[in-house]
C-alpha cells in the first residue's frame, strides 16, 4: 500500500505544481499584481474597485484558485473509498462539495458558515482517527510536522487577511494541500489498521 500512497502524493504535487506554474505564466505582470489581481480580499469583489495602480480583475477568474484548491480534498475520498474507509471518504466528498461551493462565490452568509462549519468538523474527525489509529512511527513523523503546517498556514492566511495583504490567498491554498496531505495519511494510516 506505501506504493499506492507515495504514487497518490506524486501526483498531487505534480498537479499542485502544473496548476501554480500555468497560473502565474498567463499574466506578463509581475508576481505581487498576479497575487492582487486573484485576491479576494474584501468578500464580494468590488469590480470598480481600484487596488493600488490596478483594476481587480474579473470576479471568478478570483476564486478559481481556491475553487481548485478545495478540489485536493476529493483525492483523499477517492483513496479512502479505494480501501474501504468510507466514513473518511463520504467526509471528504462533502468537505470538497461545501468548500467549492463557498470559493465559487465568496460571501458572507449560509455557505460561508457551512464551509466553517464542515471544515472544522472535518479537522477535528480527521484529527482523531489519526491519532487514535495511526501508530506506525514512519506515519507519525510525516503526520505531525503535516499538521503543525496545516495551523501555520491557516493561521497565516487569516493574519495576512486582517492585514488587507494580497497574499493570504496563496497561504490559504497551502492550506487546503497540506489538509489534503493530512487526510491521505490519515486514510492510509486508518486502513493500515483495518488490514491488521
């Protein structure tokens, strides 16, 4: 199953790395403009709005990023249903459909709360299965530096938020990979234990 696994992790990746490297050679700006112009900063995207010497650009050319990003969440379902750890598979299907759901049109309200709401219950059931099932020390040491980037990059997104910083959305996408990371080790971890 290792094979599986680190053959689900080099595709992830390579995905990650095709989707930023085809985003960011489309504009002939610089970086900080590209970041500003997929910004959404101030919820409901203003389109007369100016930010610094640039327009914002068009509204779902915004939140595509993120509407991608929480696409990695359907990765660990798809592996979870694999091997018959369907509580974890149906938690990520939900968890990716809530999360696009929101990132398709950022604002505030209902789907807002539920994509809070989700997201944390899901954190929280992912959290303890891993460490209630996984006790494989190769696991572990992949599995906690995982979720010390998961809080950081959170955390870092909602202070860059607060900070009116367009960069809080790159930190935000970061998120939602290492979440998707963590949920494929905790997947793998939790069959491990079922095959045992």
């Amino acid at each position: 199953m290792s094979h599986e696994y680190a053959i689900i992790n080099a595709i992830t990746l390579s995905i990650w790395k095709i989707f930023i490297i085809s985003q960011f050679s489309k504009f002939p700006h610089s970086f900080e403009r590209r970041v500003r112009l997929m910004s959404v900063r101030y919820g409901r995207v203003d389109y007369s709005k100016e930010v610094g010497d640039h327009e914002v650009a068009d509204g779902p050319a915004l939140h595509l990023l993120l509407v991608i990003s929480s696409c990695f969440f359907m990765i660990p379902g798809v592996y979870a249903f694999m091997n018959g750890v369907y509580l974890l598979a149906i938690l990520s299907c939900i968890t990716t459909v809530v999360s696009i759901n929101y990132w398709r049109d950022a604002v505030n309200g209902w789907r807002r709360n539920a994509d809070l709401l989700i997201a944390k219950m899901s954190f929280l059931i992912y959290f303890i299965t891993g460490v209630v099932h996984i006790r494989d020390w190769h696991i572990l040491l992949v599995g906690w530096p995982n979720t010390g980037l998961i809080l950081g990059s959170y955390y870092l997104a909602n202070a860059l938020w607060v900070e009116r910083s367009d960069y809080w959305i790159i930190f935000h996408m970061a998120f939602h990979f290492f979440v998707s990371i963590g949920q494929l080790i905790v997947v793998h971890g939790s069959y491990v234990v079922m095959e045992q």
